[in-house]
C-alpha cells in the first residue's frame, strides 16, 4: 500500500467515525428525538407545522416562530431548544436570516438561467431546504443559503457519508485488500459461527443487499455496535436501506487502515 493510499484510507475512516460517533452523540442528547417528533407532527410533510400540528401552548408557538410566519420549521425548533439549553432567549435564536444569495456568471450557452436558479431556491425554501448550489462545467454560477443556515455553518453531512465509504472500498480493491466478494466474516470473526451472517460479502453490504438489520436512519451506532446486527434477510434476496451496513464496512476496513498507515511511519 503507498503511502497516499494509506492516508487516504485513515482520512476517510476518520471522517466516517467520526460522523457516526457525532451523530449517535446528538441523538442520545436529544436532536434525534427533536427530528423524529417534529416528522410525526408534520401531518401534511411540508417541513413546517402549524399551531394545530405542533399541539403547545400558543406562547411557546410564538417564541418558536421567530420570523412570524404563522408556521415554524424544523431549523426553528431545533434553534429554539438550543437556545433553552444554553439559557438564552429562545425567541431571539430562532429568527430566520435573510437569504444569501451569490449568483455567478451564467451565459447563454448555458443550460440554467438566474430566473430558473432562483425558481429551484424558492421551492426549496418553502420545503425547510438550507442550500441550493448549481454548478456548470465545474464552475459555481447559483449558491444560496437560507433558513438560517450559510455557507460557514457546519451541517449534519448524515448519509453523505456514504460516498466516503463508496471510495474507499473502490480504493481498497485496486490496491488488492480485498475483493468485492470476499466474506465479511474474514475480517468481523464475530460472525464466523452465524449462519447467514457468514456468507455476507462485502458487495452485499455496501449495495444494502446482505440482509444484515439495517437499523433506524436517525440512530447511527459505532462500529463496536453496528457489527452487533443480526440477520434479518438470506444474502442477496433483499435490499433494505439503513446505517448499519455502512458502519460494519467501517469496521471490515478499520484494521487494513491502521496496518497501512503503520508500514509507512
């Protein structure tokens, strides 16, 4: 393994674990829960509730409703409960910035225009969206924040986290570690005596089709606990979306990671 490739690998561990690790802490500390109870409420799936959906008291209806809107979003709960926790003012932490809006040079050659940019940004306000960026040919001509969010704040990256996974595996099998269909259990030994959990490849767990219990998408568990999962399904004969698999292929790499960076120091 080279020297760039072992980084590579390190850099995309790091970042995947630490995501889970980021995430399993915010939904034991609360912002899971805040997710999953404004998704219940939010009858109508528009990213906003109503008086009605929130179901509080009409005061604390207000001091969520930072812009007076009449609707809070999930941004605003969310700040509105930040704000509690740190003993500020919640009404004063939840008002939503004035969008942010950095159009680029946009030609005629080009398939966008400003005006339809700016169509596709509105919608997504409207739906509690925090970001539209559209780039041609490598180049940025439309950024836009809004709902409080801009382009400094850090965001939850959630699923995109598996794109880190994705490379590293593709990385992983040119540089011989592994192949795609190699066993899990080579590697989680764990798994050696379960039947079905020993025939799981890493193909399977990487296209989310080696039956493994996939787990709940707001509840990310480490490494140590995703490997935990049991066998819901033969490998192969179905395709169940979850964090789980992704977790476990964290743990398949952890250790041809750690012997990369090792033979290079």
């Amino acid at each position: 393994m080279s020297e760039a490739t072992g980084f590579r690998f390190g850099f995309a561990l790091l970042v995947l674990g630490f995501t889970a690790e980021w995430c399993f802490a915010q939904q034991a500390g609360g912002g899971g829960r805040i997710v999953e109870r404004f998704r219940q409420l939010d009858q109508d799936d528009n990213g906003a509730l109503t008086l009605e959906e929130l179901d509080r008291p009409a005061e604390i209806f207000k001091a969520m409703d930072g812009d007076g809107s009449g609707t809070v979003t999930l941004a605003e709960v969310t700040a509105y409960f930040r704000a509690r926790a740190r003993g500020g003012q919640p009404g004063a932490q939840t008002r939503k910035a004035s969008p942010t809006e950095y159009p680029g040079e946009i030609t005629e050659a080009m398939p966008v225009t400003l005006e339809t940019c700016r169509t596709a940004a509105e919608y997504s306000t409207k739906a509690n969206g925090h970001a539209v960026l559209v780039m041609v040919d490598g180049e940025t001509v439309y950024e836009r924040y809004d709902n409080g969010w801009d382009k400094d704040t850090p965001h939850r990256l959630a699923s995109g986290t598996k794109s880190f996974a994705g490379v590293t595996a593709a990385a992983a099998v040119q540089d011989g570690l592994f192949e795609f269909d190699d066993k899990v259990s080579d590697t989680i030994n764990e798994w050696s005596d379960d039947p079905k959990r020993t025939e799981m490849t890493i193909r399977q767990l990487l296209s989310l089709t080696s039956g493994i219990e996939p787990g709940e998408n707001s509840v990310v568990l480490p490494y140590a606990g995703a490997i935990e999962a049991k066998a819901k399904h033969a490998p192969g004969s179905k395709f169940e979306y979850g964090p789980n698999p992704f977790q476990i292929f964290g743990e398949v790499m952890r250790p041809r990671s750690v012997r990369g960076l090792t033979a290079h120091r």
